[in-house]
C-alpha cells in the first residue's frame, strides 16, 4: 500500500511538471494578450507615483516573459519551485497585521484623542490571494459536492429500481435539464425569479448589514441559489451514471441467485447491488472538486462572490498573469488529488483490488 501511494505520488509530481509546461506556453502564445497587456498599462497610466507601472514589468521580468519561452519557462519553474510565484497585478489582501504612520519628519501621526495612527499592510503574493479568496469558494463546492452525491445516487437507484415508470422518466427529464442547461443562464433566471421578482433570496455579495440576521445566517441566506446552481447542474451526469450503472447491476446472475434465496427487495438493492454500483461511481470523484471550483468562476461572477472563481475571472480579462498561471496550477493539483483520493477509495470499495508491490 504504501510502495503504491509513494508511486502514485511520483506520478503526480510528473504530472503536474507536464502540466506546468502547458500552463506556461499557454500563457506565452496566448491569443490576444499583448492586446490585454495593452488595455491593463492603459489602466496603469492612472498611477501617477508609476509605482504599479514598474512592478508589473519586474513581474514581466520574473515570469520570464521577455525572454525566449523555453528561457523563460526555466525562469518561472525556478521561482516556483523556491516558493517565489511573485505578485498579482490587480489583488491584493489583508495580512491582519498594521504599520503606525510617520510624518516626513519620523514624527508620529496621532489622532485627536493622542493616539498613534495605523494603516493595515496588504500582500499581493498570489499565494496569499489563492488562500483567502479559495476559502469561500471551497465552502460552496463541499457543500454542493455533499449535495450532489446525496441527491444523485439515490435518485439515480430509485430510477433503476423504477425503470420505464414516472419515477424513472421524471429523473431522466431532470439529468437532462441539468446537462443541458448553461450555468450562465440558469444562474441569472434562478436570480431574476427568485430576487428580483419574489426577493426571497439576495441577489449578490455574501452578507446584508441591514438583513438583521446573524453573520452565518446570513451568509447561508446569500449562498442558498449560487449551490442550488452547482448542484442542479452537476447532478444531471451523476444520476445518470448511476442509473446505468445500477441497472447492469441488477441484471446480473447473482442478484437473481439473491432473490431467488428469499432476499428482500431492500437487502438486494442496497447490500448487494448498490456496493457494486459504488465501484465504478468511484472512477469519477477525481474529477468532481475541481470541476466545482472550475464551475465557480461563472457561478461567482453572477453572483458577485468574492471568491478564486471571480478573481480568476477578473485575472484572464484584465490581464495577471501570475494569478492566471497559479490558479490553473492550483486546479491541476485538486485534479492530482482527486484522482490519487479516487484510486484509493477504489481498493476500498472493491475488495477484489489489491495494492500489493506498487501493483493493483
């Protein structure tokens, strides 16, 4: 087991070297960039210190964008790898830490009550932008992923149980719905019916100073329809997997022999069928968590929530690369980890797997 998690981990490390490759000369050859780059030192010229103006080109510098791309890709991975993935253009965020103002003359600033003055500092190191701006956002997508296995299965083998009945055609139309629906669209109806016209739901941010309601209350109030998107979205692919699944299950030689021995329906299907509609429903976990937060960044911008989503959004239209190049690595390593996660819980499921020798 452990020889099999130590080369799994390898592989991973591999994979993710690949995908950096990718990012970078995605980056590099990005269409219409020197235009974005054009419109962003544009926005710069409002700057009259031209202090932002210079650390966008030391971040060019750093990234290695004025050199030739395999140069520069050396240049990024070095970075990287020392922990140094630079500042974001347009972020930045509190460290929870203050500096005490001086005058020119080193003099203290104070207020009129004699007390020394403070400003919060802000780091813009996309790291510390990834971590604050990923907590809500990782919120919503555990949540709507608890949501969507929790609908999707069990609708899944009701509509199996039922095929070809109401029960079975109604699931059908819904996974339909869901797939085919876009999440743009969906999000923006859900908020003109239920906002707009009803008002039972606000329409953006995440908290009301004048909703009178407390602090997590009211956050959940706010993120009622943005994870009602995900998860009808999302649960669409699931159920539908599940009903295939399940019904090459139920058709098999051993669930007759189990009915045949005097088995209750209900034993039959969820002791002896569902187990085994659990094995291949495992193969798709790796890539449920990124495909939330990959999901987020429309869901977000609806619905003005200030998370990766949204910040990743704002990013690829005003032109930060830095944030660009870090936010698809941080998807790329929920994927790594889904899929290791994904492998591991396959053994479980499946008594038949045996992680022996680094060998399943």
């Amino acid at each position: 087991m452990i020889k099999y998690v130590i080369k799994r981990l390898a592989l991973s490390v591999l994979i993710l070297f690949g995908v950096s490759i990718i990012i970078y000369g995605l980056v590099r050859i990005k269409p219409g960039l020197d235009f974005i780059q054009t419109k962003f030192y544009a926005q710069m010229q409002l700057d009259s210190t031209g202090e932002v103006a210079l650390m966008v080109e030391e971040q060019r510098e750093l990234y290695g964008l004025t050199a030739p791309v395999f140069e520069g890709y050396l240049v990024w991975l070095n970075h990287i790898l020392h922990g140094e993935w630079g500042n974001s253009f347009i972020f930045s965020v509190s460290t929870g830490e203050v500096e005490y103002l001086v005058d020119d003359q080193g003099n203290p600033v104070l207020d009129s009550e004699g007390n020394q003055l403070t400003k919060p500092i802000s780091s813009s190191n996309v790291l510390d932008i990834i971590k604050d701006k990923s907590r809500i956002s990782f919120i919503i997508a555990l949540i709507a992923t608890i949501l969507q296995f929790a609908i999707a299965i069990p609708l899944g083998i009701t509509s199996a149980t039922k095929q070809y009945g109401v029960v079975d055609y109604s699931v059908t139309v819904l996974a339909m719905m869901g797939i085919s629906l876009p999440s743009f669209f969906f999000g923006a109806l859900l908020l003109r019916i239920f906002s707009i016209q009803l008002g039972w739901f606000p329409y953006a941010g995440l908290t009301d100073p004048n909703s009178g309601l407390p602090v997590f209350i009211d956050n959940l109030h706010h993120l009622v329809l943005p994870i009602t998107v995900l998860v009808i979205l999302s649960i669409g692919g699931l159920m539908r997997y599940t009903r295939t699944n399940m019904l090459e299950v139920l058709n098999a030689d051993y669930i007759r022999t189990a009915r045949a021995k005097g088995l209750s329906e209900h034993k039959v299907i969820y002791k002896h069928a569902f187990r085994n509609t659990l094995i291949p429903l495992v193969t798709i976990f790796a890539g449920i968590l990124p495909g939330l937060f990959g999901g987020a960044l429309i869901t977000e911008t609806i619905f003005s929530i200030d998370g990766i989503g949204q910040a990743a959004y704002r990013a690829v239209t005003q032109g930060d690369i830095p944030f660009v190049m870090a936010y698809n690595l941080f998807l790329s390593v929920l994927t790594v980890i889904g899929t290791l996660l994904s492998d591991l819980m396959y053994a479980v499921v499946d008594p038949r797997v045996k992680l022996v020798g680094g060998k399943k």
